[in-house]
C-alpha cells in the first residue's frame, strides 16, 4: 500500500478507501489508484483477509450468466440456505454477467466477493466456464461450484471442492429400464451445447453399447424453448419415418414438448410411445404421470453448503467430487413391448 501511495501520488488512507471500495472518493482518483495498484502488481488475498478481519460467516451464492432464476435454482438456493442457516453462516446471494472468451487475467468478479471481509466462501452455479474460476484463484479466493455446470468440455479442476449430481447414472438406469420393457428403438433427445445434456447422452449411449442396440438420438435444438424444441425433434423423427418406440429426453420440457408433437402425429403416450422426461425436484412430474430421472436439488444445495463451510473451517479438502445420486421415478408413461403372459423386471 506504501508503494501505491507512492507512484499514486496519494496518501495511503486514500490507498486504503480506494481498495476498501469506499463511496467518497472521485471516481478519477479512484480509477488513478487502481490502475497504479495493478501496474505494481497487489491483489488482497483470502488469506490477507483472514489476518486483517474475523471471519464473517458468510457464504455468497453467485449465480453466472443467467438471467431468471429456474425451479431447479430456486431450490438449490432454499438447500445452500438451510444449510447454511444450520450451521450458524448467512448466505449472500447475487447474479453476475461475464463474457466467456475474457481471459482470466481481463475477468472482473462480482463485487461482492471483492469487498474485503465481506463472503469466507463463494458457491458458483449458473453457466461456468473455467476462465471465471481461474479469476477466482487470481483474487485468492476460495470457492466450490457445481460440477455439472462446466461448461468447457473436456476441462479439468483440481485442487478445489466440488459437487455434481449423478445424470449420467441415472440415464443409464432409464434406457436399460426401456430395454428390460422390450423396446429397441429407444431416441434420445437433447441439445449437445449443454454440458449437463452431453452427460445424459453419455449414460444413454454407455446403455445402448452394452445392450448392442441401435443408437437414436436427435441433440440439435431446434428452439430456445425447450418445448418447442422437443416437438420440432419428434415431429422430425417421423417425418423422416424412422422407427421409434421410446423417447428418453434430457429435461422435462423436452419431454413435454415430446408428447405434443406425438400427439399431433396421432400417437399416444404410453400406447405407442413410452417416455421418460429429467426432473430437477422429486414429484415434480407426478401431476403429469410423466416416468423421469431424478435429482433433488435442495440435496446438490445443502451438499454445496457442507463443501463451503469446510473450507472456511479448514477441514479436509479432498479433489475428488462430492456426488449426489439421481433416481429413476417410474410413472405410467412407460408400457413393456414384451408380450410374454408374465413379466419379471
């Protein structure tokens, strides 16, 4: 802070005002500061933090390019605040817009965790990619994101905690429920942009490799909505007359979408299509009988919660992923193919 007041020109409780981001100072001698402050290379740590202040017991939730807050958002928030109001923290909640291709070094991080003292720990969700998570480590930082959210293929994150929920499993359990039903004609609908999509897809395409059955799969979105997307896909299918007996869609919108665009072509659910939909709240589905792969979300908030306050307590921090399971829900929008007089799945 010396050696900034110094080139700066400035006292250091200017210096200190300035990266405190107090508001009474003019916004020419603050951009004069800071420029200086980067130039001679300082950046406030979390473990400076930790010297200079006790902890807050505070947990921020930043929530990265997303505009609304979905269902399945809503309830990881509910889960990360009983947690975290359990355990005695205070949760911190904002939304923050970063372009993708910034560099890590370019990347502004939300205001919120930039205020000294302020959050111990920040949980990421929303649309991550690993550019974020590098200017996380930069400004010292200490945080845990969803796993399922990544969105650059292939990435690899060491050294930090994670959770994912298990939507490859779990997709794999309902296309190899499909096949016990007798159906070898089993389509998968998704869009292949979508990280959490691509894992569905792997545990659809790791069934029907070990079931040495014939892939179908449609994961070009054909509209922003998802259920117009999902009825494009299908009314496509059978414009093209290619055989299907069985939709496994990566959502429930799709899934939805699925059955109109079914409807329309005059073809029923379950009667000559079984579906099977990807619900993001246990039950969720139940008022539309829709069969779906499972995940509570409330469950990924709490365990995102549990690997925050972790860190801040400096207990042990391992690399391998919190995982919480996913569970097929069987409704009535599946019917067996098989015609044997008894059955045994």
């Amino acid at each position: 802070m010396k050696d900034i007041a110094r080139h700066a020109n400035v006292s250091m409780g200017t210096v200190s005002r300035v990266l405190n981001r107090h508001q009474d100072v003019d916004d020419g001698l603050r951009e004069r500061v800071e420029a200086v402050a980067l130039k001679v290379g300082y950046r406030l740590s979390a473990r400076t933090r930790s010297v200079v202040y006790d902890k807050s017991r505070i947990i921020g939730l930043i929530l990265l390019n997303d505009f609304g807050l979905s269902s399945a958002q809503s309830l990881l928030l509910l889960g990360v605040e009983e947690y975290c109001s359990n355990a005695g923290y205070y949760l911190l909640f904002a939304r923050h817009q970063y372009p993708e291709t910034a560099t890590a070094a370019t990347l502004e991080i939300p205001n919120v965790v930039q205020t000294p003292g302020l959050a111990d720990c920040v949980i990421v969700a929303g649309t991550i990619h690993q550019n974020i998570l590098k200017a996380l480590e930069k400004h010292g930082l200490q945080y845990v994101f969803l796993g399922n959210n990544l969105m650059d293929a292939g990435a690899s994150v060491s050294g930090v905690n994670l959770v994912e929920y298990d939507d490859t499993t779990g997709c794999y359990q309902a296309t190899q429920y499909l096949a016990q039903l007798g159906h070898k004609h089993i389509w998968y609908l998704g869009d292949a942009s979508r990280p959490w999509h691509r894992n569905r897809f792997k545990g659809y395409s790791e069934a029907i490799a070990e079931l040495e059955l014939e892939h179908h799969s449609h994961t070009i979105s054909l509209s922003d909505d998802e259920f117009e997307s999902g009825q494009a896909a299908v009314s496509y299918i059978l414009e093209q007359d290619w055989p299907m007996t069985a939709v496994l869609a990566a959502s429930d919108g799709l899934a939805f979408g699925a059955r109109e665009g079914l409807r329309q072509h005059r073809l029923d659910v379950p009667k000559h299509v079984s579906l099977i939909g990807f619900e993001h709240e246990m039950g969720r589905a139940r008022a539309s009988n829709l069969t779906s792969v499972s995940v509570d979300m409330a469950e990924v908030g709490r365990q995102l919660a549990k690997a925050a306050i972790a860190q801040i307590e400096d207990r042990e921090k391992g690399t391998r992923p919190m995982v919480v399971p996913t569970y097929l829900v069987k409704r009535s929008t599946c019917r067996p193919l098989r015609k044997e007089e008894h059955m045994m799945l």
